[in-house]
C-alpha cells in the first residue's frame, strides 16, 4: 500500500551556475510552475546543478539514483548525458534528456531535443511541393552539418529534385565570403556601379544557379550570411531561404534578407501564450527551448493521472498512440527514444511570423 501515498520524485539535472545557468534558470522556473499547475499531484523536484561538466553531472545522477527519485529530467547538453545515462538505466529509472544527439538513443532514455533529420524533411518536402527545382545548401562542415546534408540530400533525390550546389565552411570561422563566391559563382563583387552611358546594371538578372537555400546558421552568423549573399547579388525577392526552428526569434525579421524565409517549427501561438505565463510568475523572458522543460513534465503529471495516481515510472508508461500536447504543439515518445512532434511551416515577416501551413491537428497513427 506504502507506495500509493508516496510523494513522485522528481529528478532534475540542470547546468545552474557557470555560464549556461541562464538555460538552467530558465528550464527549472518552467518546471516549477508545472509543479504549481499540477498541485493535486504530491511531487517534488530534488534539483541538482550540472554546471554543464559531465563528470559532475554523473555524480548528480549517482545522487538522484540514492535518494530514489522515480524520474530524471535532464541532463541539457549530450556531453553530460553520456555520463548519466548508464547509472540511470542501470536502476531503471527512466531518464528524459534535454539533447537531441542521436547517437545517445538507447532503450531506457528519451531525447527531447529537436533533432534536425524530422526539421530538414518537412521543409524541403513543403519547398519541393511549391515547384522550386533549383536546390543549394550552404553548411557548417560539422557532425550536426553532415547531420542536415544527408536528410536534405536523400529528400531531394527520393523526389528527383536536383541539389545544385553545397558549400561547407568550416565552423571556427568569421569570414564565410570565399564560400559564399563559390556558392554563387563569382570571385568579385558584383556590386558594380550602373554603367553610366548605358544605365545597365549588372547584376539586375544575376542567376546565382539556385531559387532555394538551405541555412542553418542563428544569430550575429546569420544576419552576415544573409547580408554577404545579399552583397554577392542573391536576391532574396527570387531566392527562397530555407532553415529550422532555430530562426524562431523574436527580432529575427529586422535582417530585410530574412524576410519571407521558410522554417520549421511548432505552432507559434502556444509558445506566446506560456511566454505570456511566464512573464507574469517570474517576471522575465523564458529561453525559447525551455518548452522542452513543460512538455516533459507535463507528460510525466499526465501519466501518474492516467494510472490513477500510481508513482512508479517505467520507460514504457510514455509511449502511448495519442501522444501528448504541449508547447510544442502535439508528440509523442516512441520507443527508440526519440520524441516525434507535429511541426508547422513558418515564415518570417518583420514583425511576426505568418503561418504558412499549420501543423495536422489530428492524432498519430
């Protein structure tokens, strides 16, 4: 009978000092608030800090196993989680990571981490589906890079869509113009004054032999990307840019370039919506990824109620046909350890984003 009354542990392993305490903070004030939604529930959170460093994060895990919780949520960042995730598996204690690194996957633990693969499919399905023909990707030769080169390679040619031009560049570097003069072609500057007998201007038919590129660049990265190309004479009115859920920023379309680029992503309105939530507990803006914090333990309050208050977790208490709602729109668990979700087709206006298709509101097969 003792275990029916007894309170759900809940493991958390978060980097919340160092310099990825803002994530951290950000992901613990969510789950707070989901405890704080879920009160009926008798849980608590027995929190400790990863300082992102994989050997303190196998201690914490060695900790959070002695003092029985009945999940782990967390580690953030791949590195740590290699560490944790066999003392975890070892006890059975199911273990949500926040990472999407695939070559974690393995029975016992769920990745909640976006993973590209899923991202890069649905986009450059969409964008074949519009008839563009012409496709090029301009990439971080980096493990996440090749990541995204294969998914967008297979795609187009499982579509019989040609991929025109690839340009990797190496990621420790600032300077991307030497790639981005081979991606379009030129080795100068086609900004060249309007010949002044003739008012030619000549790069107004400029073909740099692509109408889609594929970027995955964020931030400071991706406004110079976009701007250099813009310099190099991709015009953006006829080129459609193309990326992932990462583009998801609020300012992101006060680089002009960026303006009426696709992505993928959740639906953007349950994010507002928490963000707005949020705001009003805490008092500041939550990082966007902390939504993989709400809808983890969410999922976890959700399965204690369907076994009718039951606290013991298995691995396979999370996978289930309907699947899960949460900030993220619709997913579910599915038992290689990856999380599958419903993402819709944005596109970047100046202010805002406009959806540009919404994600299938019907359930999983």
């Amino acid at each position: 009978q003792e275990k029916y009354s007894k309170k759900l542990k809940i493991g958390v392993l978060l980097p919340l000092t160092g310099k990825y305490s803002y994530i951290g903070q950000s992901f613990l004030d969510t789950m707070q608030m989901v405890v704080y939604e879920n009160k009926s529930i008798d849980s608590e959170l027995i929190i400790k800090d990863t300082k992102a460093n994989p050997s303190l994060a196998k201690k914490a895990t060695k900790e959070l196993v002695e003092q029985n919780v009945d999940i782990i949520l967390g580690p953030f960042f791949s590195s740590s989680l290699n560490a944790s995730l066999k003392i975890a598996k070892y006890k059975n204690i199911p273990l949500i990571s926040f990472s999407s690194d695939k070559k974690e996957k393995d029975k016992g633990i769920y990745l909640m981490g976006f993973e590209p693969e899923k991202q890069i499919l649905d986009i450059t399905e969409y964008t074949i589906n519009k008839n563009y023909k012409r496709f090029a990707a301009l990439l971080p030769n980096s493990k996440y890079g090749k990541r995204v080169l294969n998914t967008y390679r297979t795609t187009l040619n499982r579509n019989k869509v040609l991929l025109n031009k690839i340009e990797l560049y190496e990621t420790s570097t600032n300077n991307f113009e030497k790639n981005i003069q081979r991606l379009v072609g030129l080795d100068k500057n086609p900004q060249i004054e309007i010949d002044e007998e003739t008012g030619e201007n000549p790069i107004e038919n400029f073909d740099p032999g692509f109408d889609v590129l594929l970027l995955i660049e964020t931030g400071n990265r991706l406004r110079e990307v976009v701007a250099l190309l813009t310099y190099y004479g991709v015009d953006f009115n006829k080129t459609k840019l193309i990326g992932t859920g990462e583009w998801h920023i609020d300012d992101i379309g006060s680089e002009p370039g960026l303006v009426g680029a696709w992505f993928v992503a959740p639906n953007p309105n349950l994010w507002q919506n928490f963000k707005k939530k949020f705001y009003k507990f805490y008092n500041y803006e939550p990082i966007r990824l902390s939504s993989l914090a709400y809808d983890s333990l969410s999922s976890v309050f959700s399965i204690v109620k369907k076994n009718d208050g039951i606290k013991e977790l298995n691995y396979e208490d999370f996978q289930n046909s309907f699947g899960y709602t949460g900030i993220d729109g619709d997913f579910r668990f599915l038992s290689d350890g990856t999380v599958e979700r419903k993402l819709s087709i944005l596109e970047i206006r100046k202010k805002n984003f406009k959806v540009e298709k919404l994600a299938k509101k019907k359930f999983f097969n």
